[in-house]
C-alpha cells in the first residue's frame, strides 16, 4: 500500500488512492453479510479505539484491521482505521479507507471529513518534503560555496543553470495546480459532509483550512 512520492505527482498519488479504495469495493474476497460475526467486530473496534486513545497506533490499526476484516461492511471501522493511518503519517492508506467510508455509508458527515483530513494530509506531506528537499539543496550550495573561490561564471553553465531553471518552474507550476485540485476536493467533500450535519465543527475547520490552502496554490500557480 506504500506509495513513492519522490516518483509520483500528488494527483497521481490520489487517483491510485481512489482506484484502490474501488478495487476493494469490488472484490469478490468481501464476504456476505450473513457471513459476518458483529459482535466480535465490534469488540476489535473497542480495543481498537482504546489502543488509539492511548496513541499506540500500530496495536490500534491491528484490532481495526480485524474488525474490517470480521465485517468489511461497516464503515466505522474503515473511518477509524483511516484516523490511525493519519496518526501513523501514511496519508493514502487513510485516503483509501475514507473513501471506502464515504461509500459505505454516502449520507455521514465524518466519512466526509476523513477523506477532506486524508487529502490535506497529502497536501501537508507534499509540503514538508519539498522543504527537505530544499533544505539539502541548500546545504548543497553551501558545501559548493565553500570548495568554489571563482569570481566568474562560464556562460555555458549560466545557459545550463537557466534552462534548469526553466524546467523547476514548470515543475513547481504542475505540483502547484496538483495541490490546488486536492485542495479543492477537500473543500467538496467538507461541503457536502456539512449538509448532513451543519453542526459538525471539526468538517467547518477542515473546510476553512482547505480553502485557505487552496487559495494559495491557486494564485500561486497563476502568478508564474
């Protein structure tokens, strides 16, 4: 289920998120519902959600795993596993098991708000590895200033810097409209989990967080 970011634009990691999730959905290995035993779910769920409140993710994702897979068809269990997963930072695991909620149960407001929290999720790790990544160019630099005394730069590595140059900036615009799409659909689905239940505050912040992040990719892809 891992996912190379470092290969994969952020729409891409979406889109394999969503055929997953179908894929799941679809295959002939879910079991019938008189084949399942709630009871025995349920008190996998229970030791689950205490494992979770007491932030051991990994014994948490283990008993709601077994829940999932006594009884696939419940989507508390996927929308709980898809909480731990976010826990755990591995933001397309989560982003499969809340659209698998979403789908399970279309009129519950916090399936809506796991698959907008997972997107955001993506967003954010999108973000803190391109920091990394010029976090080390930067050292890179330094480590070059360091070894390099010159005055002058030979016109052919300028051109060669310039078109490198040249090729960030489309890459960068690209990663940008990706975030901008994926901010996008969290802004929808908190939308649409508010009209089942205005009252949710958390799918109120995540929208507002969502737009504003939106906001920024969306002119920032614009002014270049």
């Amino acid at each position: 289920n891992n996912t190379d970011t470092n290969n994969s634009t952020i729409r891409r990691l979406v889109e394999d998120a969503i055929a997953e999730a179908i894929a799941i959905l679809e295959s002939d290995d879910i079991p019938s519902g008189e084949e399942v035993t709630t009871v025995v779910a349920n008190q996998h769920k229970k030791w689950g959600n205490e494992y979770f409140s007491q932030q051991q993710w990994t014994d948490a994702y283990r008993h709601y795993t077994s829940a999932i897979e006594t009884n696939p068809h419940d989507a508390t269990y996927y929308s709980n596993r898809s909480a731990c997963l976010l826990s755990m930072k591995q933001p397309h695991d989560a982003l499969v098991d809340a659209i698998i909620a979403r789908t399970l149960r279309p009129d519950w407001s916090k399936a809506y708000y796991r698959v907008a929290m997972a997107f955001l999720a993506i967003v954010q790790q999108q973000q803190q590895q391109k920091q990394q990544e010029l976090y080390s160019a930067l050292d890179s630099v330094e480590q070059e200033h360091d070894v390099i005394h010159s005055n002058h730069y030979d016109i052919n590595n300028n051109n060669n810097n310039n078109h490198n140059n040249n090729i960030d900036n489309i890459e960068e615009e690209e990663e940008d409209n990706d975030m901008d799409y994926v901010c996008e659909e969290a802004v929808m689905n908190s939308w649409i989990g508010l009209q089942y239940d205005p009252t949710n505050g958390p799918l109120k912040d995540v929208l507002q967080q969502a737009a504003q992040l939106g906001r920024q990719f969306y002119h920032r892809s614009r002014s270049k």
